[in-house]
C-alpha cells in the first residue's frame, strides 16, 4: 500500500463532507420563512439548526441554530411571547467567489459549499455559539 497518511485523511474528509451533503435533505429548507424557521427549532436540542434561502439578501442563505442561552441583548428587554424562541439565533451566509462563509465574523473562513462549512462547524463552533448537530 503506497497511500500517505495525508492522502488517507484527504479521503476521509471527502467521505464526511459527502456524508454531510447526503443529510442537506434534513437541514436545507429553502423556502421556509425565518419565523417558521423558530417554530421548528424552538424546542429542539442546542445545536440543531438549518439553513433557508435569506429572504432579505439575494443568493445568500440564513441559519437558524438553537442554543442554550440568550444574546446578552435579549436578557436585557422584556421577554415578547414564547422564551425558547430567544433560544434560536439567526446568522446570515454570505456567498462569494470564494464560496460561502458566515458573515460579520473575521476568524470565519470562506467554505467551497455549504456542506462543507456544515460539517466543518459541526467540528469546531469557530464563531458561532456552539456546534452544529447533524
């Protein structure tokens, strides 16, 4: 067997990030809206998420991730109607010819697909709040 170790993580890695890609069916909803997005989250486990088509940004995509605290401005003002929905955070991914990256954080790097950036983050938060679960 001539195969290096790095060629041997190469492959696994394309085998995660077309793993990933097979479970897009369970977090890609593209046509939902950013309030039906909560609905479905909101009593979900931190870490679940899915990704829309962004209503306000052309070619970009929202994610939607439950987590298991606040934004520090949400302790701060009266809690309007059901609490878990402050539990789901909203993050814009902007896309590129560089591919697609979460924008507004600068440790963010660009992902050739959203699988990728998926499973990636399902690794490491980098900026988000927590891991994403697939």
């Amino acid at each position: 067997d001539t195969a290096t170790p790095t060629s041997d993580l190469q492959q696994e890695n394309q085998i995660n990030v077309k793993s990933v890609q097979d479970t897009s069916k369970f977090w890609y909803k593209p046509s939902i809206s950013r309030d039906q997005a909560i609905v479905l989250l909101k009593d979900k486990d931190p870490g679940s998420f899915l990704i829309r088509d962004s209503n306000s940004f052309q070619g970009a995509y929202g994610l939607a991730l439950k987590v298991a605290t606040p934004p520090l401005s949400a302790l701060n003002q009266p809690c309007k109607g059901d609490p878990k929905e402050q539990l789901v955070r909203h993050f814009l991914i902007e896309t590129g010819p560089k591919g697609v990256k979460i924008k507004g954080c600068q440790d963010e790097p660009y992902f050739g697909s959203l699988p990728a950036l998926v499973f990636q983050h399902a690794i490491t938060p980098i900026s988000l709040p927590c891991r994403l679960k697939i």
